[in-house]
C-alpha cells in the first residue's frame, strides 16, 4: 500500500527516510513502527543534522567519568569521591505552546535526566530568550514560564541558583526555554541506561500514562506556523510532587544494588527508553503494553508507546531484587509494573491485547539513523565598526541610565525571587552574581560554581566569534568567583537547519565553541540540540548556550561582586579598544544593531582569568566581577549596587571617546576592589603580563563618573530594579 | 547525600543533647535543612515517617517546610491527615513543645493546633527573599535566646504565607501576646517590602495558647550555617537546645 504524504508529515518523516526503512526492514513497516521511527529518527532523538557536526566538539578529559553523549548527562570527578552529573536541554516548542507547563515540564525533565543516574539534584539553572517585550505574547510567556520553573524546582526542593533572561524580536515566534541541572552522585556508583542479563525483568515506575505528549519530539524538529496555538495538545503536563516522589525512591533503591540499568522517559517515552536500553546491551526487548500502568482507558498502542506523560523511568532489575524494589515504590505510593523482559533477539517486540503490535530490529531503530551532511553557507562577515563612528550620548550619566534600566540590564530580581533558591540550606552565592555558588553536601568548605552562558547578538554578527565567547564568559564568571572551570554543558538552539544560511550559523558556532573549549580546558560532557526555532522562516539569534561548572576548593577563598568596604582601589584587569559594534550601548543608546562582535583572544582570555582566580585562591582578591553585556561601567554599577557602597571612577587616560571606554564590550576583562592603592596587584599583573587601570576608589553613596555630577545609588537602584516589575504589572515597554 | 528520609528510632537518654524528631511527609524538602540547623547547635536529630503511627520519643516535634502532599487541595491539608498527626496532636496537647516552619506551619493550622489561615500571597506568587523579624513575645523554650524587640534577618520561601484570622481571633492573639514574630522593615529597607505576603497585622509567627505550639513562615534553619548569608537565628536554636538538653 503506498503511503501518502500526510501520513509521512505526521511524523515528520521525508520519502527518503520512509523508503530507507522499508529497505531495512524488507517490508512496509505498519502505523505503529512507522510511528516509532518517526520519533527515534526525529532531529529531537536522532541528532540526524547535527550529530556529524558535534562530533568534532572536544569532550574528552581526565575529570570525565562518562564520554560525551553515551548517556544523559555528563559525569565530571569533583574529588573526595564524589561526581558532578549534569546537562542542559531545551524545551522550547512547548514553551512557546503552553509557557507554564511546557517550561515545568523542562525542569522536570532535566532532573530526571540527572537523578536518573543516580545524583541528587542540587541546582538549577534556566535560560529564557524571550520576543520583544513590546510584542503582544511577550508578557503572558514571561509570567507563564517563570511560574512554570517555579512551581517545578520549588516544590522539588532543589534551588535555582542562576541563569539567563533576555529579549529580542527574533525570538518573537519562539522563545527559549533551556533548563541546566546539576546533580552530586558517588563517584563509584553512577547508573546508566543498559539491559543486562536475558530473562531480567523490565520494569515500569512513576505516573501513569496518559494520552499528553504525543508527538512531542516530532513536533520539536519542526518549524511552527499559524497553526501552532493547535499543538498545544502536544504538550505535558508536569507534577513536581510525583517527581519529588519518585526522586526519593530512585535514590533509596539505588543504595541497594538491585538496578542492572535505568532510564527516564523523556521524549518519545517508552519507545525512546525501551530502544536505548535494548541498544545498549546488544539485546532485545519484550514489552507487554497491557501491563503499562494508564490513566485512561482504551489507548492504543500507538499512544502507549509515544507518550511523553511526565515523571515515569524505566529499569531493568537485577532478578532477586523485585520484591525489594516494589515495597519502595510502594512506600512512596507510587506504580510499579513489570512490563517486558530482555531477550537475545536483537528485536523490540510489543505486545498488546495478546497480539504483537510491533516487530522491530533495535539496532536500525537506535543507530541507524541518517545523518546528514547539511550544505551551508558561511555567514557573511560584518564589518568592524570604529568607536570614532558611534554617536556619544548626551552624557555618560544618561548613557547608563539608559543601559541598566534596559530589558537586558535591569535587575531579575522579579524572576529569582519566585524561585526557591536558598532550600538544602547550601547556597552561598545567591542569583544576581557572577556564578552561583553552592556548597557541597557532605564537603564543608568545598564549593560548586555554576553558570550558564551565551551571547545571542555576537553569534548573529558571527556564529565563530560568538561561539568562541560564549565559552569564555563561561570561563570568566567561573574564575571570578575564584572557581577552577571543570566541564561544560550545551544546549544548541538555532533555527531550520534545511536553510544553508541557518546551517552556517550553527556550522560557525560549534566551530568555535569547540575551539574555546579546547583553549580554556572546558571540555564539553554533554549536550543537546533544538532546531527549527524558526517561525514562517523567520529564525531566532543563533543560540549556542553554554552551561559550565567549577570547583572551589576552599569556600574561605572565593570573590563576590559588591564591593568589600569604602576607600578601596578599583582596578580593571585586560584592557580594551572600546569595542562598540554588536554592543548593547549601539543597541539601547543608538539604536543600531550591526558591526562585528568583540572578538575573544583565548590565551589572553585564559592568562586574565587564570590570574584573577590565582590572586582569589590567594586570599588577595575577595571583590570582583566580570566585565560583559554593557561594558565596564554597568559593571560597576553593579558592583556598587551590589554593596550599597558608591565609587569615584574616572578614565585614566584619553585614548578614547568616553563612551568607548565605559560602554565597549572588548572580552576578557574583570573589575576588581581592594584594599590600599592597589599597586601590588598591578605588579603581580605585571608579572603575570595581564594589564591593568586603576579606575578609581570605592566610598560615599553615589557613582561619581569622570568628574560628572553624582548618580545616587537610589536613583540607580531605582532604575535597575524597576523594569521588570513594571513591566510585568503591565505598564508599557 | 541522600536524605535521611527513613525514621531511626535509636534511644533517647544517650547523651544529654536534646533530641529534635522531624517529620517527613511525601514531599516536605526542608527536613535536611532543619536537622542541619539542630546539629550545628549541639541537638540530636531524627527523621520520623509521615505513616508511622507513633513520633519517636523526643524533646522536641518539629514539622519542617516543604510540599507535603504536593500542597495538593490546600498546603498542609493532607499533612494534617497523615497516621503521625494524631500523635503528633496528642502530644501537642499534654504539652510537648511542637515547631512548625513554612510547609509545618500551614500543617499546624490545618490540624487545628493553632488558629487561622494561611491564603495565598498576596502578589500571587511564590516568594524567596531574605525578610527581617521582630520577636514580638518571648515563648520558652520555642523562642531560645532571641531577645524581645530584636530584629532578625531569615528568609522566606513560600507561595501560601499570607496569614489570616477573623477579628476576634486576631484580637485574642493580640490580647494574650502569641503574635511571635512580625515582619518588619529592615535597614534602609522601604515599608512597602517589609511584609513578604500581604499577611494580617504582618504576622510571621504564633503560638498556642499553651505557648508549645509555634508556626512560622520564616526558615530560620536556613540563617545558621557559616556559609549562609545570615546567622541571626543561631541564637533560637542555641537557645531552645540549653533548654531542652
């Protein structure tokens, strides 16, 4: 029977794919298994337009426990016995769809992907690219996913320490919603997705399904048009309070030695678990669907298999530990059904109503999945523009106004505050730093910094340099708190990869995320991609976000951002040319978006920062903050608002026009106070051969900038902090 | 690291540090920051399961924060229901000294151990933030060494704070000093962000007519380690372990 279009874009599978799998099965495959490739085949599962090209990113380390890729999330030693298991991932179709629970959903999803693997989640971290905050949508996505990644992380009790929020008219069709977990396991005891012995029981715990989610990884590897308000169908609906419980006893039962392998069932549910788990120990599967425990009645087994319905694992059991790992999910009053058995067959085999549903071979289903080799075009370079030809503002006083009272720099305080980012007591810098700090449960004095990263408008001006400097803000925020960057998630989100213009964006940012990487010792240990974030061909920024950890060995030697008493030196470290194109200042103050973004040089990048971690672990640095998106006086800003203390700064020399110098966003560079004049810093620099300015001293109650009339820190605190709120209470953009 | 989420039932009188039993619902996730809180000020403590039918025997009940029962229906509602309670309320009433933080707070009201409501916040959403209490009556040994009239800085962490009661009621609280702690503006802080949920008389904290019985909103367990950015509860704790060691 030939098979017609419609059926085909139902699951979001080409003539060319259709046609490959009757060639590998030697027959027609029927709805069911159709569907089941559609899903294992779907750029969301398969990675079939980006896997060739992540295979070239740097992933290997001494510090890995786990390659890149082979499992959930990555597995990075942390010493004292103990790992770092953690990834990022996208969920933003159903973001876009349903913001409240299609950002929850992402939450939840990415902690299963961590406590899957036997870590307690200890931090959360989420990254929002939100539409203009003009466009209609824009307030009613920003209140629903916040909520959404609230109600998820609080009620799991596990903090949200950080992220990212910012907004621009590319994402108008299509927000981003990406969810970081990072989670602590023993070192010797991680869990992986595998089948084990013949015969060993596979076994079903968590929610019922239910009929929600259907076609999820199908719909994420696809573009959105009109019709997208019609998928919201598509889209999960989380319980946090299952997966609280579900957490608990996962953790209670690995204690036990009774898993032979385990894994969540995220997108494309129990066919994508059951598939990989087969897959990996090279044996077979079968599943009896009649014993999956349902919410309703009378689904088929087409909805059974692709269900996403939330907070649901699949393990295979050591045979005697059965009994054992039932009276635990009874405890926590939560489903557990034996639903299949490992066999030698090398085949999925599904059963249902007593008749065999689907007949499949694992390994074409899992691994065979085409790649493409997408044609690309490189993006155009954009010429550098020169600071002499960016207009000066009305004042620098107004200039920064303007700047931390924008949608990008004002204050998040409206987002952090509505999540619990203080439960298991470990949280020693809150939101609102450089990178998060948490302390080590069980390790007093040993912190974990995280932070996520990226910069959507220099990946758009110039995926390669853009890549480049997402890793090494990454690096930056991690050194400036005084931590050793250890590893780094990444959670690639670009528009339609069949678009060669789309394609060389991706191909540029990946070529410099991988050469950072390398460059700042940062390998990559896990990842995930989201394409098709594109709108009636309209494509959001490149997105390549980064998410990167570090190690604090003593929590007594770590930096923060406010400044640390009055009459401290203020001392920027790197130096600059002004760099004004693809800046926020040319945007907010000028209104243009264009020029080249600043350019990143790795090994000043990494001398700077090994530098300022160096004078942190000393004890000789205990104020210090990054220097990005606004340039250095925002940064100060900060700092001084931070703190309550204010500063008088002026440009040490004349160089360049003024607005250069306090606006440009040329990389590699940190602020930093100290006590005294500062010269033994600028002579340690010297040595270390990092340059250095002195800016000027901390004091007083205001920011008093080349000589200009004060900015008093309320009035600046007042304009930080209130466009968020305002905005949300409705007031115009 | 896992959470000690299984009770242990080992024998009080070794030792002479008071031992703190924390109950564990099927969602509370401030247990570990509780007991920590208890450690750090020379106490024992234990975990107590929500299904058991007896609290093992102890100085101090204390019922942390968290979402106990998802604060499915209403916060604390099924909490109140679960086999422990009716110990729990049993033991409240012969005048064993009872804690209610957050989650365990909105669980005391809901048991009718201590009168009133807590709504949703006003601003209708969740909110984490540090606040300043003022310790309005000292009740021993709840209130440990905190001194009437001083000023602490705790957070909160909640989305269901708003503390209600019907005039009379309030009136009695009043009358007879069982209005614990209030929140109030701290330093250079506007009075508009004093009061986190919109709660009545801007009550963070009451106790029982008996005074053994204390729920708060607040987590003071979490302003008591070296390495969180307040200290200012230590003294409570301090306190209520000279008391009951």
């Amino acid at each position: 029977m030939p098979i017609n279009q419609s059926d085909l874009d139902e699951v979001a599978l080409s003539r060319a794919e259709y046609e490959a799998i009757v060639d590998r099965l030697g027959r027609e495959p029927n709805p069911l298994e159709l569907g089941l490739f559609g899903s294992l085949w779907s750029e969301h599962c398969g990675y079939k337009h980006s896997k060739p090209l992540l295979r070239t990113l740097p992933g290997e380390s001494d510090r890995m426990l786990v390659s890149p890729g082979a499992e959930n999330a990555g597995v990075v030693d942390i010493g004292d016995g103990l790992a770092a298991v953690f990834k990022m991932e996208s969920h933003n179709h159903p973001s876009f769809i349903e913001p409240h629970q299609g950002a929850a959903t992402g939450v939840g999803g990415i902690m299963r992907d961590v406590f899957t693997m036997g870590a307690r989640p200890v931090a959360n971290l989420n990254v929002l690219r939100f539409g203009a905050p003009d466009h209609p949508k824009t307030r009613y996505l920003v209140g629903g996913v916040v909520s959404g990644i609230g109600s998820y992380g609080n009620c799991m009790g596990v903090p949200t320490v950080g992220g990212q929020t910012s907004f621009h008219a590319s994402y108008n069709g299509n927000n981003l919603v990406n969810a970081m977990c990072v989670g602590i396991a023993p070192a010797d005891r991680i869990f992986y997705a595998a089948a084990g012995a013949i015969g060993a029981p596979v076994v079903y715990v968590g929610s019922k399904t239910g009929r929600d989610g259907i076609h999820g990884a199908s719909m994420a590897s696809a573009e959105f048009n009109e019709d997208t308000e019609e998928k919201r169908p598509t889209v999960q609906v989380g319980d946090p309070f299952t997966e609280k419980l579900l957490l608990e006893a996962c953790l209670e039962l690995m204690a036990t030695n009774s898993i032979i392998g385990i894994q969540d069932m995220g997108a494309a549910g129990l066919t994508c678990s059951s598939v990989e788990m087969a897959d990996k120990g090279n044996a077979g599967m079968d599943l009896d669907l009649d014993a999956v425990p349902q919410r309703e009645a009378g689904m088929s087994a087409y909805e059974l298999m692709l269900s996403e319905s939330q907070e649901r694992m699949l393990m295979v059991l050591k045979p005697e530990a059965e009994a054992r790992a039932r009276a635990i999910f009874e405890k926590w009053e939560l489903d557990f059904a034996v639903v299949g058995r490992i066999t030698d067959t090398g085949r999925l085999i599904v059963r249902k109503d007593g008749k065999v549903q689907a007949d499949l071979p694992v390994r074409p289903l899992s691994e065979e999945a085409p790649l493409y080799h997408r044609p690309w075009n490189e993006t155009p370079q954009r010429p550098t523009i020169a600071a002499a030809d960016v207009p000066a503002p009305n004042s620098i006083n107004d200039a920064l106004l303007t700047l931390i009272g924008s949608a990008d720099l004002s204050s998040r305080r409206w987002i952090f505050e509505q999540y619990d980012h203080l439960v298991m007591g470990r949280t020693v810098q809150r939101p609102g730093g450089d990178a998060a700090v948490i302390e080590v449960p069980d390790r007093p004095g040993k912190g974990l910094a995280v932070t996520t990263d990226c910069t959507p408008r220099y990946c758009q001006a110039d995926p390669f340099e853009g890549g480049k400097q997402a890793v090494a803000e990454a690096f930056r925020n991690l050194s400036a708190v005084g931590a050793r960057p250890l590893a780094t998630t990444d959670c690639l989100n670009f528009g339609n990869p069949e678009r060669a213009d789309v394609m060389g964006t991706f191909v540029g940012a990946i070529k410099g995320l991988g050469e950072a990487c390398s460059a700042l010792d940062m390998p990559i240990v896990s990842g995930n991609v989201s394409l098709y974030n594109e709108t009636n061909g309209r494509a959001v920024q490149p997105s390549p976000q980064i998410g990167a950890i570090g190690l604090i060995g003593d929590l007594d030697r770590t930096a923060q951002i406010g400044f640390g008493g009055t009459q401290h030196t203020v001392v920027m470290i790197g130096d600059g040319i002004g760099h004004l194109g693809a800046s926020l200042y040319l945007r907010e103050v000028a209104g243009r978006e264009e020029g080249a973004p600043p350019p990143v040089d790795l090994a000043a990048e990494r001398r700077h920062g090994d530098f300022v971690r160096g004078e942190i672990e000393a004890g000789r640095i205990t104020c210090c903050h990054d220097i990005s998106d606004g340039g250095l006086l925002v940064a100060l800003a900060e700092m001084a608002l931070a703190s309550g203390i204010g500063a008088s700064l002026a440009m040490p020399h004349e160089n360049l026009p003024a607005h250069a110098f306090w606006f440009g966003e040329d990389q590699g560079r940190y602020v930093v106070a100290v006590e005294g004049d500062g010269a033994a810093l600028q002579d340690a620099a010297n040595r270390a051969g990092v340059p250095t300015l002195v800016l000027g001293l901390t004091g007083g109650d205001a920011l008093t900038v080349d000589g200009a009339s004060p900015i008093s820190l309320g009035t600046l605190r007042e304009t930080f902090e209130g466009w968020l709120p305002r905005y949300m209470a409705g007031e115009p953009a | 690291m896992d959470a000690p989420v299984k009770p242990e039932h080992d024998n009080v009188g070794v030792g002479s540090a008071m031992k703190a039993a924390i109950v564990v619902f099927p969602g509370t996730n401030r247990e570990v920051d509780m007991k920590d809180a208890f450690e750090r000020a020379g106490a024992r403590a234990v975990m107590a399961w929500h299904g058991d039918a007896q609290v093992p025997e102890c100085d101090l009940i204390v019922l942390p924060g968290g979402f106990a029962y998802g604060d499915y229906l209403r916060c604390g509602a099924m909490a109140a229901h679960s086999p422990i309670m009716k110990d729990v309320v049993a033991k409240a009433n012969a005048g064993q000294p009872v804690l209610g933080v957050c989650n365990g707070f909105q669980t005391l009201v809901e048991a009718r151990l201590l009168p009133g409501a807590l709504l949703k916040n006003a601003s209708l959403a969740f909110v984490c933030r540090d606040v300043h209490l003022r310790l309005e009556h000292a009740v021993k040994p709840l209130t440990g060494n905190l001194a009437e009239g001083e000023v602490i800085r705790v957070p909160v962490a909640h989305g269901d704070g708003n503390y209600f009661a019907d005039g009379e009621t309030l009136r009695r609280l009043e009358g007879e000093g069982r209005i614990v702690f209030r929140y109030v503006a701290g330093p250079g802080e506007p009075e508009a962000r004093a009061n986190p949920n919109g709660s009545t008389a801007d009550i963070a904290g009451i106790v029982n007519e008996k005074g053994n019985v204390l729920g708060m909103m607040p987590h003071p367990e979490d302003a008591t380690g070296p390495r969180q950015q307040s200290l200012d509860a230590v003294p409570l704790f301090a306190g209520i372990v000279e008391a009951l060691s």
